[in-house]
C-alpha cells in the first residue's frame, strides 16, 4: 500500500475538537485533542465487484466549511473513493453519500452498502464476532466514484474556533450547522468546494442520502442549482424522512398499517389465509384496503358509527397481528411503540423500530413501548469497532479524535422544511434529474407506505412520475445489511446511474405533449 500525505493549504494549524456543542466557554478552551483543519491521506487498493478487478485510490482527511469573509469555521472528515484507470471525469460519475440522524456519521453507508468494504456480519446482517469488515463484491466503485462525508460533529468533522481561538455560542452553532436550511446552506459551500478541488464539475453528479440524510439530499439538489450553479443527474432517497410534505392526523396514522402487516407476516403472526400469500401479494391487499377503507374512516374520527368501527377493529387486528381488543383501547390508532411492545408480548419478546426483524427482551411485559431499540444496540456494537480501526489501518488516517457515531446537534432547528417541494422545484428546472426511493418493508422508523406517500406527492401533477421511481426490499431501514438485498439495492443503484446519464448531445428540453 502506498501512502501520501498532502496538506492542501499551507499556514492551516491543528485546532481543538470540539465533543459537543458549547455548553460554555471554559469547557471548550480546556479541549486538549487536536483535529487537523485541513488534511488528506491517500492510498491504493484493489477490490473484486461483480468478478473484475477494480484498482483505487481512497482519499481520507478533512476538508474546511468557509464563511462569507473566507475564514474556516468547521472542518469535515470525508472519504474519497476514485478507480484509477479512469482518465476521463466528464464521463465518470461522482456519487456524494450522506447519513442522517441528524447527528449521524457517514459509516453506515460507507461501511455497509456501496462502499469497497462492508461489515463482517451474517447474511441476515446481524453481528458476529470477531468484529471486522471484508471486501464488498457489489460495491458502486465500479460504475462511480464516491464521497463519503461527516457533517458538522459527526465522525471526525468538528466546528473550528475563530481567529482569536474562540468558539461560537451554542446558539451561534445552531445558526450556522444545526437545522434544516442551515444544514443545506453549509453543506452546499463544502460540496462546491471538493467539485472544483477535485476536478469534478463536468462529472454526472448524484446525491444519496439516507434517513434524514433524504432530507439533506433533497435540499441540496436545489441548493447546488440556485446556490452554485451546479445541476445534478439523481437523488437517491434511502428509507426517506417525510421530506417536509405534511401528513399529520389520520394519513399518518392510517400510512402505519402496510408496515405493521409486513411486519407481523414476517414474524407469522398472521392468519392462515394472509399468512401464506407472498409479502407482495399481502401487501398490496393492505394497502388498498388502508387507502379506500381504513383513512376514510379515521377520517370521520367520532362521527364514525359503532357497527362499522367494530368491522374495522376486526379488520386493523386482522392485519395488522394485534389482538381486537389492542386495536379497540387504541380506537383503531395504533402507534408505533405500541406495535413494537404488543405485537410478541406473548412471547415476551418486542421487536426493533428500525429493523422490527431483530428481537429484544424488556424487564417487564406490560407497558406501551419498548426499553430500547433492540437494532440499534446490535449495529453500534457492530460498525464502531470496524469503522475505527478500518480508518487507522486501511485508510491510515490517524487521531485521537472521538470518531462520533451520533454526534451532538441538537437542539435541530426544523423550521421551514420545504425540501419535498425544492426537490420537485430542482426537477422541474432540471429535465435530466431523476429521484429514486429504496425502503425496507420491516422499517418501523420511516415505514416504506410513507415512502409511496411522499413519491405520490412530490409532483401531485403526475407530470415527473417518468422520473420517479420506487424500489422495496424485505429488510428494514438499512435493507443493506441483508446479504440478498445489499446486491439487490446495489444493482438497482447501479442501473439507476447509469440510465441517468443521458445519451451523448441529448439536450435538457421539454417537448410539448400532443394528441390530448
């Protein structure tokens, strides 16, 4: 493996990490570990996909976020991933990868699905010891390059002090990093900085992002138009947020059901007749019933009369594993917590919220929402030991630095959350942008339906749907810790890329439609 060490701006100094937002002004001054403002590590490998042989070079280090006046107010730790026999970046595509959180480190997808290596785990993706990770043979590497990137006070990626080595208030923190705009705006800059650094501008771009990281994407592919001039070719939503399109009341309460019944069908909990139908099939059942039977009469709230709410308690339990009578104390609104703990109380067992497939075990069966989320414990136990070391001794990247899984960022501002609507506004004004949506069937944090809901309503006109598409999995919200489905989602992003570039001298022009 051979090494470079580059530092890309002389007179930049090491800096104070920061572990938190200020709480106060000593606490930051006494910091003692210092994080490099602006460093770059390469080095070479070679991994297996799809069975040829891809030579590449990993760039790992941090990369300042600049103010108006040109000072660095942040750096972020990112991970930049190039196949070394590609010349030609204007035919090359670059893929920009976000988590979510918001507060969340870039490992998960990095370390999981379409980077060079993946976790050591078993094909139900579930941890094993010894901790570790190995070669991804369904990697992007092959058809894209890749940016992995930290926000603000995740991974390594820490605020920076000003010229007078003092730190911004925790207010003034939330103002430039912690909130939904802020997010974008900062994030945007950083972007446009890396595109020209590394040559990037005449690439076919694409944005992913996971969780809330979708919310952070569909910002951004907005941002970069009318910010920096910069037009993307796609937007990946993995297991998305509600992308600011509002569902409150009886849609939200009503959108649960599909999931709850994938769900109950994969821990058989079901009867018979819907136990034995394929997940599809069941599912598309659920979701005509949920749509023309179960929103309606939530809808009519009290005024729903008893004889037909006593069909529809049958109904909801029949689908959804629960019992009659849990559907009846919650007046046909089941939550989600209440799902997690009732749907095995008999077992004594609840299920994950992120992944309802994994199991836990609480101190008591009564109750109405789990102790904890039996997922996550099982996947921080999992990417932490193999991020860490993966960054020291593959990347050789090396710090004292806290690498933050879940970094501290709140209190988030959420205020003016219109990324549904810039997402279609960028698509819009962009004829080669397409958007595609992966979720997990088991994912009880950002239920799949919801998924469907936000696709249906991005562009209520339909006129973008040949630019919209959906793609389910039988996973829950990281659907690529499942062996089967981490080549299934690869292969679909792989597809999505590539019909995504347009064909040489396609023009971005709408025509007009004819014949109506």
């Amino acid at each position: 493996m051979t090494v470079h060490f580059r530092k890309l701006l002389a007179g930049l100094f090491l800096v104070s990490a920061i572990p938190a937002i200020a709480q106060d002004t000593n606490a930051l001054e006494q910091a003692a570990i210092n994080i490099p403002i602006e460093k770059t590590v390469t080095t070479e490998h070679q991994v297996d996909i799809r069975g040829d042989s891809v030579e590449y070079t990993a760039t790992t280090g941090t990369q300042p976020v600049w103010d108006e006046h040109g000072n660095a107010i942040a750096t972020l730790f990112f991970t930049y991933y190039k196949r070394s026999d590609v010349d030609d970046n204007a035919k090359r595509p670059l893929v920009i990868s976000f988590n979510g959180g918001p507060g969340s480190g870039s490992l998960w997808m990095h370390l999981a699905y379409t980077g060079p290596k993946t976790l050591k785990i078993n094909d139900e993706g579930y941890p094993v010891q010894p901790f570790g990770y190995q070669d991804n043979p369904y990697s992007l590497l092959d058809v894209a390059d890749i940016v992995y990137v930290n926000p603000v006070n995740t991974g390594y990626s820490r605020v920076l002090p000003d010229k007078d080595g003092k730190y911004p208030s925790k207010e003034q923190q939330q103002k430039k990093f912690f909130g939904v705009n802020a997010d974008i705006n900062y994030l945007s800059d950083w972007i446009n900085t890396f595109v020209t650094r590394y040559q990037r501008w005449t690439s076919p771009k694409f944005l992913i992002g996971e969780s809330y990281g979708t919310t952070r994407v569909s910002g951004l592919a907005k941002a970069m138009q009318q910010r920096h001039w910069m037009f993307f070719n796609g937007v990946i939503l993995v297991s998305p947020t509600d992308l600011g399109i509002r569902r409150d009341g009886p849609v939200k309460q009503a959108n649960r059901l599909p999931y709850f019944a994938a769900t109950a069908w994969y821990h058989k909990q079901l009867a018979p007749e819907l136990q034995k139908l394929p997940l599809q099939q069941l599912l598309q059942q659920v979701e005509q019933f949920t749509v023309e039977q179960y929103l309606p009469a939530l809808a009519l709230g009290s005024a729903l009369p008893q004889q037909r709410k006593q069909q529809l308690i049958a109904e909801v339990a029949k689908y959804s594993g629960l019992s009659e009578q849990s559907v009846a104390a919650n007046h046909l609104r089941i939550s989600p917590q209440f799902f997690w703990k009732d749907l095995l109380r008999e077992q004594d067992r609840t299920i994950g919220r992120l992944d309802s497939r994994y199991l836990g075990i609480d101190a008591k069966r009564s109750g109405d929402s789990p102790d904890y989320n039996a997922e996550l414990s099982a996947w921080e136990q999992a990417f932490a030991p193999a991020m860490n070391d993966y960054v020291r001794r593959e990347l050789q990247f090396s710090t004292d630095v806290k690498y933050q899984v879940f970094g501290p960022v709140h209190p988030w501002d959420r205020s003016n959350n219109h990324v549904g609507e810039n997402l279609r506004s960028a698509m819009a004004e962009n004829p080669y942008l397409q958007v595609m949506i992966q979720s997990g069937y088991f994912d009880g944090a950002t239920n799949y339906f919801d998924a469907k809901y936000s696709l249906r309503h991005i562009d209520p006109s339909g006129q973008l749907d040949n630019r919209l598409q959906f793609h389910g999995y039988q996973s829950g919200h990281m659907m690529y810790l499942r062996r089967e489905d981490l080549q299934k989602a690869n292969e679909a992003l792989r597809e999505f890329i590539l019909q995504a570039i347009p064909k040489s001298g396609q023009a971005a022009q709408y025509s007009i439609k004819t014949g109506q």
